[in-house]
C-alpha cells in the first residue's frame, strides 16, 4: 500500500454531492439499492435521477429501497485504505436508515482482517444536501492532510449548525414512508398544502404549511434569513425534477445572501423514492475558511 493521503473519506448514496466535487476530492460512495417492480438497481449506479424520476412521475411501478449492506461497506473500506491510511465513513441519519449500523459491522470486520487500520464511523444526523456539505468539508480537510481524529472532532462540531429545509409537490410519498407522523392523518392529506420541512440534528419538523408553492418558497428564505443573518454561507440547492425551480432559487439566493460557496445538485433517488418528485430544498450552514478553502464557483 502506499499511503498518499492520511485519511480517506466513505459516504452513502443519499448525501447529495455532486459527481465532479466527488471526483475532484476523491469520496468514496457506498451506494443503496433500489428495488423498482423487482429489479435491483445501485443509487446512482444502475439509474441516475433523470431516469428514476421520470419513473416515478408515470406512476405504473413499485419502488422501495434498501440500505447498503455491511459487505458493500467493508468493500468501500477495503478499496479506501489502498489510498490512505485510515478510513472516515460518514452515513446518512441513523433514524432513517440501516446504512449506520451496516457501516458499524463492516468496520468491526474490517479492522479484524487488516490489523492497525482506523476506520471511524459517523452518524451525520442529516441526509441529502446537509450530508454533502459535511462531507465536502471532511474531504478538503482530508487533502490538507488532517488525521481522522481531527477531522472527525470538526465534522461532530459542525453538525449542530447543518440546516436542511425541503417543500414537496405530493405529500403521499412522504406520508407511505411514515417519515413524517402528522402526515397519516386524513385531515392532513385532504389540505392542499405545501409544507416546509426542517431536518435538524436528524429530527425532522414540520416548520409551516403555507397553501402555495410561491409562499413556501418564501418561507424557506426568510427561515434561512432568519437563522444566518448577514454571516458567510455555504448552500446546497437540491432539486428533484425541479431544475427550473432551483436555478431560479439560486439567483435569489445569490442575490439576498452572502454565499461563501453555493451549489445545485439533484436529490438521490434514494431519498427522493420517499419524497417524490416535485422537492425543492436548500441545505446550508455558516461557512468558516477551512470549509471553503479549494471551492469551484
């Protein structure tokens, strides 16, 4: 083995990073599976967003999913520590997924077949848009050449500040999930709403439930307003067949705040076979240097 970096960085299928960010610093992606009428397919894999959504939008399959399992971790751990030498996995909440406790055996086992080897697990307690910004900030602090220690320590701090906020077309995916318990009323589903979801320290809110999708839109601003003031942002739009939505979300954002680093990515489909398509979200958190140092425009 020869040991090019100190620190190699593993994440899941769901966190929202876009494909050249992950090229560019080298993350490894373990990827879900989705099962569409029977067929297994790999998260971003097998299909991209563009084919899933457009099969969820027909509306003639059954779709469900599965977390990675703990051989397809170990793999990723395996292939990480012929780059580096030790490993950070950083996974999708543990409340909504098995991935975390897959990753915890597969570090168990995988640790046991290569003596010395480090291999640290972490719960995000986010996922989509949130995740990716974690992620990104561990991978630049892990081509600094910080150890996994101080880098996992500065990805536990940074969580608290992680924000997630998302609006959905059609709330019956998200209520078949059971993701969200207000949603199994009936009273709930006959409201034409368009609610705005907050997912904070993985614990998901319910933060308004205006009628429209031009005040839902705003809602999301001025929470975003509210919580960073004039502070240095980073964002992550996340669309999910929303496109023209999110890049016009992104010249207002650009415009009304003072973004450090700003990007647009396409929810996962692992996350949007339980949202649907029609989400519209924004990830963000107060920047600080090391997160940006190396950023694309």
């Amino acid at each position: 083995m020869v040991d090019q970096r100190q620190v190699a960085v593993v994440t899941d299928s769901s966190a929202c990073l876009p494909t050249n960010l992950v090229e560019q610093w080298q993350v490894m992606v373990v990827p879900h599976t989705l099962i569409v009428d029977g067929a297994i397919l790999r998260d971003g894999v097998d299909i991209d967003p563009v084919a899933f959504y457009r099969i969820l939008s027909q509306g003639q399959k059954k779709v469900t999913t599965a977390a990675p399992n703990p051989k397809a971790f170990q793999e990723a751990f395996e292939r990480a520590h012929l780059v580096a030498a030790d490993v950070l996995c950083i996974v999708v909440a543990s409340r909504f997924s098995a991935a975390y406790d897959a990753a915890q055996v597969a570090r168990t086992n995988t640790c046991r077949a290569i003596p010395g080897l480090k291999v640290h697990v972490l719960d995000s307690r986010c996922a989509a848009g949130a995740a990716a910004l974690l992620v990104l900030e561990a991978a630049r602090s892990a081509a600094l050449g910080k150890t996994i220690e101080d880098i996992a320590q500065n990805a536990e701090r940074t969580i608290p500040h992680l924000r997630l906020l998302a609006t959905l077309r059609d709330l019956n995916y998200l209520r078949s999930s059971g993701r969200i318990s207000w949603l199994a009323s009936s009273a709930a589903s006959a409201l034409r709403i368009n609610p705005v979801f907050e997912l904070h320290q993985g614990v998901p809110y319910v933060l308004a439930k205006p009628h429209s999708r031009p005040r839902a839109i705003s809602r999301m601003l001025a929470y975003m307003r509210q919580v960073a003031g004039d502070h240095p942002l980073q964002v992550n739009i996340m669309e999910a067949d929303t496109a023209a939505e999110a890049d016009a979300l992104r010249r207002t954002i650009e415009t009304q705040f003072n973004c450090r680093e700003l990007l647009v990515s396409q929810m996962t489909p692992v996350i949007g076979a339980h949202t649907g398509p029609g989400l519209l979200g924004v990830a963000f958190r107060v920047a600080n240097d090391t997160a940006c140092e190396g950023k694309l425009g």
